[in-house]
C-alpha cells in the first residue's frame, strides 16, 4: 500500500540527484527518479528510459529493465504509475524527482494521489543556477536575462502550484543542505515519513537505481572533499549579479521569500 509520494520540485541544476539518492538509502523509501522522463509519458524533451547509474557502468540494469519501462508505458492513470514503481520496489513511500510543476498537476489531478502528496522545494541560489546553466548553454552569455527569468518563473510557478492545490511543502536551500547534512536529512527524512537517513561520504551511488538525474555530478559532489564550496558561484560576476538585480521580480522573490542576500 502506498503511504506518501514526496515530490522534489525546482529548477535544473538544484541538487535533487544528490539529494534523492542520499534518501534512497533509507529503506522506507523508493526513489522513482525523474518519472515525467520516460518516453511515453510524453512529458519532457529530455527522454530516458533507462537507469543512468547502470549506463554509466555499461550494464543491464536489474530494476529498470526493458520490461518494467514498458510495463510503466502502459500505466493509463497516474495513480496506476506509482502503484507499478510501489509493486516494483515493495516500499510504501515513493520520492518522484521529476522537479516540474506541470507533471505534479498531471500527478495530483488524480484524486487517489491527491492526498498522499508532498514536497520537497529545493533551490540553488540564482547566481549558482545562471553560472551552472552558462555552462550548458554557453550561447546565453550575452542574454542573462533568459536564465534569470526561468529562475524567477520557475519557483513563482512551484509556490503558486503548491497553494492552488493546497499542497503540504517544505523548502530546502541547497547551500544550507551541503552546509549541515546531518541536519538537513534528519529534517528532510522526518517531512518524507521515513527514519532518519545518516550523510554516507562514501555511498555507492553504483547501487541506486532510478530514472533520469544526473549521476556523474552527483558522484562528484560527495567525492569533493569541501561540499560547501559546490553550490556557491565560482566566479562573482558582476554580469550575472546585474541580470538578477534587474529582472523584475526575481530579488524581491530570493530575498524576501528564499533569503538569498546579495551585495
């Protein structure tokens, strides 16, 4: 019997594959991974229908095999969708890390999902976000204000999403989770209904198996010796601090609202 879906909601580049895998390691609960990814669902541009950690490794994977993908093909219901990951992984609370706000309205239209739903609100601070999204679309440089609007929009939409539906949430900077683990994850297992998950340095993220995220950046993260320094930005820009001074809305959104200070 499912108990709880916890959502994990926010831009790309938020932490939430670190942060899922990390809860993964409870036994309570089963990360689904990044749902809306798969290919018949018809829901993201960014289709994968395989676990990352196993193609990184260059082998079948034991859970997400061609099989269970087709079998989750055939889900006609959202609540049928996470009936198959619950029958897949026999854990009652499942974490969906799909981060978007149009599939967690998807999801929640369901009136059987409806009331087992969370979130989990996890940001990165505006700059951090920009500096990561110029290294992946590096032909924005010259129009910072596209990603410090996708910033603003996103967690505007997330917030507005969360109280329209009257949605229980929890926000979670990022900064302040690499800042204090031990915290944060006492804090974060508790909201997701499961014991307390401990911080492992040397988790074996090879032996999670999920859908979509981003493994290779998550490994990295846990292998660097100095955690806190990953989300902060590298680089002071004067540029990108301009971009987010001047998109209308964004401060008044990260200060007022997320406690982002900036100089």
């Amino acid at each position: 019997m499912i108990k709880r879906i916890n959502y994990i909601l926010g831009t790309p580049f938020c932490g939430s594959t670190l942060l899922a895998h990390t809860l993964a390691s409870s036994q309570g609960l089963f990360n689904c991974g990044e749902i809306d990814r798969v290919e018949a669902f018809e829901s993201n541009e960014y289709v994968c229908n395989h676990c990352p950690n196993c193609a990184l490794a260059q082998r079948p994977c034991p859970v997400f095999t061609p099989e269970v993908i087709n079998s989750l093909s055939q889900c006609e219901t959202p609540y049928a969708i996470y009936e198959a990951f619950h029958a897949i992984s026999d854990m009652p609370i499942l974490l969906d890390g799909s981060k978007h706000t149009f599939w967690l309205r998807k999801m929640v239209a369901d009136s059987r999902v409806k009331p087992l739903a969370r979130a989990i609100v996890l940001l990165r601070s505006p700059d951090s976000f920009i500096e990561s999204y110029l290294k992946h679309e590096p032909h924005m440089n010259n129009n910072l204000w596209r990603p410090a609007e996708i910033w603003r929009d996103t967690y505007y939409d997330i917030l507005r999403t969360l109280h329209n539906y009257r949605l229980p949430y929890i926000t979670i900077r990022f900064e302040d989770y690499l800042e204090e683990q031990e915290r944060y994850l006492e804090l974060i297992s508790e909201w997701c209904g499961i014991p307390s998950v401990k911080h492992k340095p040397d988790y074996d993220f090879s032996q999670s198996h999920t859908l979509g995220g981003n493994p290779r950046l998550a490994k990295k993260i846990v292998s660097d010796k100095n955690l806190k320094v990953f989300a902060q930005p590298k680089n002071n820009r004067e540029d990108i601090r301009q971009a987010i001074m001047q998109t209308p809305g964004l401060h008044d959104l990260a200060s007022n609202i997320f406690n982002y200070q900036f100089q």
